[in-house]
C-alpha cells in the first residue's frame, strides 16, 4: 500500500488514523529503497497510541506531525499527495446519534444523497480521505468488504468510480487473510484522484505474507505470479457482481430465487428473553395457548437440512424456548389476567422501552409471519443451508422466511431440490456479505437475487419466468 502511494513521487504521506504506526515505518521502508525523503503526516483520535508507535520503532520526530483528533469529525484544511489508512471499523449500531446525524448530512452533501444508516465509521474515513486527496494522488485503504457489498455500496461505489480512478482492488483467499485472528474479509482499494476509467485491475492474494504482492503493486500491476490472480475488469461488471467477488459472466439473465419466491426476514421481537419462552415457563406465567406460537430462535438448534416437529419436541425437552409470545393489539384490559401481569412485568424490567420495541402501539404487539415452507440462516459460519420448515415454526432474525410463489406441494417440493442442489449453494457467495473464514450473511433482497441452478431446475421441471423489478436509477 505504502509502494503503491509514494509510486508517483509524492514527498510525503498522510495517515488519518496513525494508530501504531504501521503505515509510517512501511512508508520510511519504501522511501528508504528509493534513496529519497518523505514527510509523515497523520491524525489520531487516541493520544495514548503515540506510546505504542514509539515502541513499534518510530521515534519522536516521525511523530511530530500527526495531529490529536478525529479525522471525519475534524479534517484537515490541506490537499495530500498520499493518503493511506486502515480506518477504524465502528459499526453504526455504535455510534452517537449526534453523529449519526452528521454524517448522515455529510455524506449527502459529498455525494449528493445520504448513505443507508447501516454504513460504518470506516465508509466515511473512506469518502473523507478521497475528499482530502489532491488533484494526481493515489489512495490506498484496507476496509472489510462490507465497504461494497452493503446496502449503500451501489450508490457509494458509483458516485467513487464517478469521480476517481479506480486502479486497482486487492482481495485475499481464506488462507492469506491479513487479519488471521478477525472475522473479517480484508480488502484494499487503491485509487487515483485523476478521470476515471472504464476498467481497473482486479486480483486476489492467495498465499500469506508473500514478497509478490509489493512486486506485483510496484510493477504497475503488470507482473504474474502463481501467489497472485490478477485480471483487468470493467467497472460496470464489476459494481453489478461486487468488487469484493471474482469476475461473472453470469449477469441478471439467468433465474434467481427472486422469480420463484419471496424473502423476508424473521420475526424481531425486540427481547426474546421476554418474548420467547420455554414450555416450563410459559405454564409457570399460566399464558393461553391461543397466544403462543411454536417458533425456533438458534440457527445451530437445527443440526440438519429440515426441521421437524419430533425436533421441536426435542429442543423442548432440552429446555430450549419454543413458544413465541405473539400478542396482538388488544388492549390490556381486555386480556387474560396473567398476560396482564406479565404486560406490566415487562413494563417494570423495562423491556417496553427499549428502541425497536418502543416503535409497536402497543409496545407488546408481536410481529406477525406465517411459517415459511423454507428457511435460510442469516449468517452461515459453518455451511449455509436452506432449511425445509416441516414442523410449521416461525423463525426469529437468525433465520430468513422464504415464501414460494405457488403454495402446492409439487411445486416445493421440486423447489426445495433446486435450492439444495449444490450450484445453487455454491453461488451464495455472489450474493452475500463475506466474512472471516469463508462466512457470508445474506439479506433477504440480496437472497431473492441468488442465481439458482439451471440444471437443477431442469431436472425438476421448474419453468421459470423473470419477475418484473424496478431498478433504482444511479445520480447523474
């Protein structure tokens, strides 16, 4: 990253989030084989790093121009030849809404629309260091792959690719991952504040800690290597298929889960400690049976490729919640004495007030799903399965509820070959958010996108007809 930044001859390098200082002595590094000098610039919001960067082997006058503060918040006034970072991940669920709302305005007056709330703190480290990078600089910053596979990323990726040269994109095989120890998916992106272009290199890294990928950086991306994929790709192929995924041919052409079923989210019930109950306790609260509803919370509590209700039986032996207190909005005087005793239980523990459930009039009204022929676990970090639902359950957020386009059982039954085919399995990694380890979590509008098997459907007889979509138009 450090080779890739200075390639240009800048005389100097700024780092918004110093940290440690790993880029400043990789920086020195680089300088030092070229015979040359650089100033070190930076930021950091943590005055204690300092001590850890000097005893990483920088010493005080490599120091003495990073700036105490935070760089999204507070940037700096000049223009930098090269800029480079491993921005902080802050993911938004931790973030004050004061600056939520700052951000939020940001983003909107940079790009010209606001991002989806659910972008972390590193996205706009990203939009701030491409605001500060001067006419002819170069960009290099390593972020999760969320960065372009999130909600936001269609509209983020465009308006960069819009307005920078995208030069390059590194991804890493499984075994090569820099941050071994996170559950992350690394990437880095490196960028030129210059026209944009309609292609840019794209590689994968696929052995750890290998001398080829600087070769690779400082040879203009031009030399091949059996530790280095590289491939030139276009950028309109690239944002429709992710950046964060090899090169696809397949397109929108093809059938997606999208033409034979629904997708929608489990239900969130905001506390499923207060919610979500075991058969002892729900006969402990003396709760009607007409207000509960079987249901299955733990994506590990099925072991298998379906659900049964002998399994349900089991998890209930074990003492498991199975039972979703599903209320509706009848008032309380108008319900059985021990729900309204629990009712104010929960007003008294405080769970009425906590934000989602805050959003229900009243705060005790369940959401309401049918139980879905098939369910898919939101986030798969063993092996990602679709779930043949033959117990009739309704799932929590740790499952998706897939909803067939046709209720006979010829017809799921044919769908449910297709869906465990594994084609179809192997190719929910063009649609879902990757992971460290090979993990991907996938959205129910990107599930309904998850090309699906044409043999598969062939061989089951599935006829498929391409559902009509509204495509949301990029800002001109």
């Amino acid at each position: 990253m450090a080779s890739y930044v200075l390639g240009a001859g800048a005389n100097h390098v700024f780092d918004p989030a110093v940290g440690a200082g790993a880029f400043f002595k990789a920086a020195k590094k680089v300088a030092s084989a070229q015979d040359r000098n650089i100033e070190l610039l930076g930021t950091e919001i943590d005055p204690a790093a300092r001590q850890q960067a000097l005893e990483s082997g920088l010493c005080s006058d490599d120091l003495s121009s990073v700036a105490i503060g935070d760089f999204v918040l507070q940037p700096p006034t000049r223009r930098f030849d090269a800029v480079i970072a491993n921005p902080p991940y802050i993911r938004h669920h931790r973030l004050g809404e004061g600056t939520k709302s700052f951000l939020k305005q940001f983003g909107a007056r940079l790009i010209g629309r606001p991002l989806d709330g659910r972008a972390g703190y590193h996205v706009y480290f990203f939009i701030r260091g491409l605001q500060v990078l001067a006419r002819g600089g170069r960009l290099a910053f390593i972020m999760p792959a969320d960065v372009c596979e999130g909600v936001f990323s269609n509209i983020l990726w465009r308006w960069v690719t819009s307005n920078y040269r995208l030069d390059a994109v590194i991804t890493f095989a499984v075994e090569a991952t820099p941050f071994p120890a996170v559950d992350t998916n690394a990437m880095v992106f490196m960028l030129r504040n210059e026209n944009p272009r309609d292609t840019f290199t794209w590689a994968r890294c696929l052995h750890p800690d290998s001398p080829a990928l600087e070769q690779w950086v400082t040879s203009k991306f031009g030399i091949s290597s059996s530790d280095i994929y590289s491939t030139t790709r276009s950028v309109n192929e690239a944002l429709v298929t992710g950046l964060s995924r090899p090169p696809s041919e397949h397109g929108r052409l093809g059938p997606v889960l999208g033409d034979f079923a629904r997708v929608m989210r489990g239900i969130a019930t905001g506390s499923n400690d207060f919610f979500f109950l075991t058969r002892e306790r729900a006969a402990e609260l003396g709760v009607p049976r007409g207000w509960l509803v079987r249901a299955v919370g733990r994506t590990r509590d099925i072991k298998g490729d379906q659900i049964t209700g002998d399994m349900v039986k089991a998890l209930q032996a074990a003492g498991r919640p199975t039972y979703l207190l599903s209320l509706d909005s009848t008032p309380t005087g108008k319900l059985p004495l021990a729900l309204k005793r629990y009712i104010k239980h929960g007003e008294e523990l405080g769970v009425s007030s906590r934000a989602l459930i805050t959003t229900r009039k009243p705060w005790y009204k369940m959401e309401v799903r049918k139980p879905p022929p098939f369910l898919f676990a939101y986030l798969g970090r063993r092996h990602a399965r679709f779930v043949r639902n033959l117990a009739g359950v309704v799932p929590l957020t740790g499952f998706l509820c897939i909803y067939p386009t046709h209720t006979d059982s010829e017809f799921i039954g044919k769908l449910w070959d297709v869906l465990r085919d594994s084609e179809t399995i192997a190719n929910l990694s063009l649609v879902g958010k990757s992971y460290g380890s090979g993990a991907i979590k996938v959205e129910p509008r990107a599930l309904e996108r998850l090309p699906l098997s044409s043999a598969a459907l062939n061989r089951a007889g599935l006829n498929w007809t391409r559902r009509a979509e509204q495509l949301e138009l990029a800002p001109v």
